[in-house]
C-alpha cells in the first residue's frame, strides 16, 4: 500500500484508537458541568455533605425523574417564564379598598403595589408553591445581606385568579395590605428547601431590633433528594468506584453513606416527612439561634425527638406571641387541625403506637400521582385492608354501610376532612374510630356528620352505638353552646369556630354525602348565608360548595355563583346573599325536595333567618394563626 | 498518483471503527467511574451514546460498500462520486453528534450538531445514486 509508505500503519491505527479518549478527556475538562453549575448559582451552598440533587442525577435516572414531577420539587424556585404561573398581565388586583398590578417586562415579573410612602414596583425574584396556590416574594437590600419578602397578591392555581393573602387564612377581612407580611430566610426556608442556612447576620446584634438580615442559602431550592436521603456528597463520591458498588450490590445491608428512608425503623421513618410535616421547635428552645443561622440540625435517618419538639397543643408559647398561637392549632382533644401538622396526627394515632405504620405505608415519593403522592397499590381502602385482613373479607360488616357507599370507606370515617390548609380542607392524619359525643362535647367536626348532614350529634352517638354495639354515651353539650338535637352541620357552619365552619362549608359540597342531590336544600340554604361569613377563606369554600351543588342538580344558578367575589367588602356581600336566598326560593320548588321541619329553613325554601342569626351571634371569631 | 475509492472507503470503515470502539469504552468507562460532568448531563450522554452508535453502523456501511461497490455499481466514475458521498455522511454525522455534546449548553447542542443532517444528507445522496446505478 501507498499510504503505509507515507505513513507507518501501527502508529495510524494507535493514533485512531485513542483519538476518542482523548477527545473525550478534553471536551469533559472544558466542557459545560451541570453539577458545578448548579452549585455555583446564588443562594446554593455545598456545606455539611450536601451534593445537590443534580449529583444525584446521573446515577438515579428514575428516581429523579419521578422526583421532579413532584411539587416538592418545584415548592421554591427563582421566577422565571417557566416557574412563574401566575397571571402577569397588567390587570388590577383590588381588595379593601387598595390595588395592586401583576405585569410582566422583558421576561421579568414585577407588581405594582400600594407603599407606606405611595406606590412602588416590586420585582419578584422568587415564588413558593406550584400546586394550590404560588406565592412570590421581593428581594430586599440589607446592607450587604439580604432578605426575600412575601408580596401580598398570591395566584390560585385552580381557580386561575390573584388572592390577596388576607383571605386565605383564617381570619376576618382586614385592610392592612402588610398584614402577613413575612421574610423567606427564617419562615418559609426552613421546609420549602433543602439543607436550608437562614444565615441570620445579625442575630446576636442590636441592629437585628431595627431589621433583620440574612445571608440564606440552601442546598436545593425544592424539597429534594437529600431531605429524605439525607447528605449525599460522600455516597456520590463513594460510589464512583464500581468495585465499591458491586461489592454493595450483593449485600443485603443497607448503605452506610446515605438514607433510604423505606429501610429505616418506624420511628425514624416517620421523622424524614416529620421534619417539615410536623410543625416544630428546636430541642431546646436556645437553639433557635442555630437555626437561625446554622439552621435546623436534623437530618434524615436521625431520631427527629434529639432535635425538635413537635408542637402540642399543650406546647407553650415563647416570647410575646398570643399564648393561645398553637393551642388554636388543634382541636380541642389535641387532634391537628392544620396541615403541616400530619407527623403529630400520625404519631397519635392507634396504627402507629401499636401498629407498623408509617408515611411510606400510603405515599411514596417516586411513583403514582403526584396529587397527594398515594403509591398506586394503596388507593382507596387498599392502604388500610393491607394491615386489616379480617375487615377486607366482608366490609360492610364492619362499617355497617352499603359496599359502594362512602361509609364504607375507611378513610371517611377514620380520616374525616377536618384539617385547615391552603383554603382546603384535609384529610386529619389522626387515624381513630368516630366518637359524635366527643365530637361535640370537644368543638370538633364528627366523621358522622360530615356526611350525614341533616343529623344531630345525639342521633350519631345513638346510631353509632346501636350499630356497633357500643355502650351508648351521648353527649351532654356542645362546645358552642348550641343545642344538641340541631343538626350538627347547621350548628356548626353558624357559630363554630373558623375551622368549624370551614370544615363543614367544605363537606357541603361533596358529592359522597349521605344525602340525595334534592334533599339538600337546606345545605344550599346555609351555604348562601355562609357566603356572608366574616371570614373570606370560610366565603371561599362556601361559593365553591354551592357551585359543586349546582353542579350535581343544576337549579339555573351557575352564572349567579360564577359572578360572586368572595373578596368583595361587606355592603356587596349582603346583597349577595340575599340575592342567593330569592334565588332559591324562586328555584327550588319542584326540583328540591322541601326540608325537614328542625333545619331552619321553611317549607318555601325560605331561611328562618332570626334563628339563624341567634345562632350566628354565638360563633366564635377568634382569628388563627396558622403559620403558613 | 490516484488511490482507489473503494480502497479509501476501506481505509474509512477500519479508521472509523479504530475511533469509535474505544469510544465505547471510555463511555462505559465513565459509566463505571460515574464521572458527574459526563452523567450529569442527560443531552451530552444521548449524544455521545448516538455518535458511538452512528460511527459503528456507517463504518460497517463503508466496509460493505468497499467490498460489493465494484460489482454494483460498474461506472467507475459514479461508484467514486457515490465513494466520496458516503466518505463525507460516515464522518460527518457520527462526528456532529460528539461535538454537539462538547461546549454544548444544559438545554442545547453545540453548534457542531449541523454536521449531522450534512452528513445525513450526503448518506441520502449516495443511497439513491448507488440505488440509481445498481446494476
């Protein structure tokens, strides 16, 4: 050959053999790094082993993907096009009597707010939240620190609408447009993030009474790999050495540089969701100036108790806070009744002291709908007949209810929807058997109740023991003072407390209660009335009941109901409601069955509104403080 | 004096397996090692993973085409012109896929990825005149 005279063959074949490493061991050297990038980006730190869940990426392909389609991992992230979903379209946002104007510019999202000194421009720099509703946040200069301030306008993702932060919580309508005001570095960063460092610059200072400063950052912006698998650095660094990993491959024992949170005890199971879903103070008290700028101490696989003191209703309040902050949380048998609570409810309940129970009996984080995150086996009463074999072989038996009806689905008599939360209502996570003479005797919303909406508490504690066979207790008051042969729906939405009332304006509205679609108007009655509660979040749920309502039996009231603004002051609200009650007194007749005589409504369809208002005196208003 | 272009298409099948087998193994070499710079980016591996596969098939393409190019394709004109066709796809399109991972973005390609449909082009171009002059 001509060309092997030109040029040796072995050093042409040598030479193509390692033109491909070389190329390469180049490209690599200089090309782009996503793990480094994603460490390099401000509000990221690599302390304390912590990797990043894009360390985690190359090796766990499934599982981060799994991952990333969760709303943990979109629950902090920096604005941009494709994280932000609220509408920035320049339309005005008004409430008590104040505007604010969500507009985007160049591919950045501002808000045109009402100040202390006229009105100013706020550049969202960062949003929180990606399922119910996302909220945003400005940053502050702080001489050289900084700090992320929550805007007043959130964007309700379902509704596709801008609420102002005072009418999602729990309490009355108020004008101050600060009025929950609040700083990203030492709320929301402790469980909206991972490894989070609020970095409190000053906490030890003076010039913290004047403003605090933070120099926060955190391993990932979501809640990601390593808050249930703790800090990964070492594993990913181990685990580069394939004998290593092989080696790992034929033992059964579990990896000593990095958490699985399915192989950990019951206990220690629990603490890796516990550690955010379990409101909490640091243990001791004085180490709250660590997590202030250290920030908080636990990590997954570690007994959650050595670090936290999970919030009782008993816990007392430190510092000049109403000593009654975290009392309110709870129902007055100290069953949660706001989210983020579940660790507490779980840790409660009968199937956790005396049985195995734990997160990852129901949810996983890596598979099934997002929604809830309920592993696909474990829907519906899979989850409970997998410890209780004996009620799976016949359970109507056990519930009593018709097979296909909602009594005889564990969780809604077990895990009744009495928990407060992102203007929703909730599952509680306190799995326990129903007791209606506690129930109203405690304040609470009853399992029975919530479905039987017609019903009084005696009646429930009187069926409850004839069908079980239990020895009859009725109650002898209700908490509220009302009586105890109204039905416990009536009483309750009237003049229970905030979580009363939105508990059952919530329950109304479902389709599985135990009432026909024509029997319900008495429900409608007290849902238009309801819609000029004090509370907004309460109108909320109560507009949203009506149209599920609506919905179910159709009576010609959608358009009226679409046009209410629960955000409205109270002038427009009162003519809302009136304008609902004529609207079902013209309505009703003939498509709804006439109410029962006890229900307060007439056999016209009509509200027997001096009683309802008697009633209505009596409730409690007391606002919640529910730390969201 | 003029090499034959059935023997340069030899010479380019042998030289593109000779770079892209130890292609292969220094990929599943960073596989084993678990390197983050090369794992971490899913666009980097799916390129590199479609630069090793192009080289390997085109290269058995070329060796084929050098061993029964003679007997299909008799012009000795054509078959040198369909010759250097395949020449160009066979480097160009297993080498546009390696460089659109190297200085690539997280979200794109480099701009070298452009070799890729050049070369897919000339694959095309030779396909159909060897399929025109088949005898």
């Amino acid at each position: 050959m001509q060309s092997a005279s030109r040029f040796p063959r072995p050093l042409a074949i040598v030479g193509c053999m390692l033109l491909a490493p070389l190329a390469v061991a180049l490209s690599l050297w200089r090309g782009h790094d996503p793990v480094e990038h994603a460490a390099a980006l401000p509000l990221i730190h690599r302390e304390d082993g912590f990797a990043g869940s894009q360390a985690c990426a190359g090796c766990h392909v499934d599982q981060h993907a799994s991952w990333s389609r969760t709303f943990h991992s979109t629950m902090t992230q920096r604005a941009s096009p494709h994280s932000v979903v609220g509408a920035f379209d320049g339309r005005v946002v008004a409430y008590e009597g104040q505007e604010a104007r969500p507009f985007e510019r160049d591919g950045k999202f501002f808000m045109d707010l009402p100040g202390k000194q006229g009105r100013r421009t706020a550049e969202v720099v960062l949003t929180v939240g990606s399922r119910r509703y996302q909220q945003y946040f400005e940053r502050e200069s702080r001489g050289e620190d900084f700090a992320f301030l929550r805007l007043p306008i959130l964007w309700h993702i379902e509704a596709k609408r801008w609420l102002h932060l005072n009418t999602v919580f729990l309490g009355p309508d108020d004008a101050n447009w600060d009025a929950h005001a609040a700083e990203w570095n030492e709320n929301c960063i402790f469980c909206h993030t991972t490894a989070p460092q609020p970095r409190m610059t000053n906490y030890a200072l003076p010039s913290r009474r004047e403003q605090e400063r933070f120099d926060s950052e955190v391993a990932d912006l979501g809640i990601a790999c390593e808050a249930c698998h703790g800090p990964g650095a070492a594993h990913a660094q181990a685990q580069r050495d394939p004998l290593r990993r092989y080696a790992g491959s034929f033992s059964s024992a579990p990896a000593d540089d990095i958490v699985n949170p399915k192989r950990l005890d019951q206990q220690r199971s629990v603490a890796v969701c516990g550690q955010c879903h379990g409101q909490r103070l640091p243990q001791p008290i004085s180490r709250v100036a660590d997590w202030l700028t250290r920030g908080p101490s636990f990590r997954a696989g570690e007994d959650l108790l050595a670090h936290v003191l999970p919030i009782r209703r008993e816990t007392p309040v430190f510092g000049p806070s109403d000593p009654e902050t975290f009392s309110l949380r709870f129902w007055e048998d100290g069953t949660p009744r706001l989210t983020a609570y579940e660790y507490q409810g779980l840790t409660q309940s009968a199937c956790y002291e005396r049985g195995e129970l734990s997160c990852n009996s129901c949810h996983t984080m890596h598979g099934g709908d997002v929604h809830g995150q309920i592993e696909p086996a474990n829907r519906g009463n899979a989850a409970c007949l997998q410890c209780h074999e004996e009620i799976a072989r016949d359970v109507p038996a056990h519930t009593k209810h018709r097979a296909d009806s909602s009594g005889s689905a564990c969780m809604d008599c077990h895990m009744p929807r009495m928990v407060y939360g992102v203007i929703e209502l909730h599952r509680s996570h306190r799995i326990e058997n129903p007791d209606p003479a506690m129930a109203a005797e405690k304040g609470r919303p009853s399992a029975c109740t919530l479905c039987h909406l017609d019903k009084s508490p005696l009646w429930a504690a009187r069926e409850t023991s004839r069908l079980w066979d239990l020895p009859l207790r009725e109650p002898t008051s209700r908490a509220d003072g009302a009586s105890l042969e109204l039905a416990d729906s009536l009483a309750s939405i009237l003049c229970g407390d905030a979580v009363q009332r939105a508990a059952y304006a919530a329950a109304m509205g479902r389709g599985e209660a135990a009432l026909a679609p024509r029997d319900k108007a008495f429900v409608r009655v007290l849902l238009a009335v309801t819609l000029g509660d004090a509370y907004p979040s309460v109108r909320w749920l109560a507009q949203r009941s009506l149209q599920a309502l609506e919905r179910e039996l159709p009576l010609g009231l959608a358009e009226q109901l679409a046009g209410i603004d629960h955000t409205l002051g109270a002038e427009q609200r009162r003519r809302d409601v009136i304008a609902c009650l004529e609207s079902l007194v013209r309505l009703a007749p003939g498509r709804l069955a006439a109410p029962a005589p006890g229900l307060l409504v007439t056999p016209d369809f009509r509200a027997e509104l001096q009683a309802l208002i008697t009633l209505m005196n009596h409730q409690e208003r007391r606002a919640i403080a529910i730390g969201e | 004096m003029k090499r034959d272009p059935l023997q340069t298409t030899l010479v380019v099948g042998w030289a593109l397996l000779a770079v892209s087998l130890p292609l292969g193994l220094t990929l599943e070499s960073l596989h084993a090692m678990k390197v983050p710079v090369y794992l971490g980016s899913e666009l980097r591996r799916e390129l590199w993973t479609l630069a090793h596969a192009h080289a390997n098939l085109l290269a058995l393409l070329c060796l084929a085409f050098a061993a029964v190019g003679e007997r299909s394709v008799p012009d000795a004109q054509r078959r040198g012109a369909i010759a250097r066709w395949l020449w160009f796809g066979a480097i160009a399109m297993p080498l546009g896929f390696f460089l659109g991972g190297v200085l690539n973005s997280e979200g794109d390609p480099s701009l070298f990825v452009l070799l890729v449909p050049a070369g897919g082009v000339a694959l095309l171009v030779a396909l159909v005149r060897a399929a025109l002059s088949a005898r």
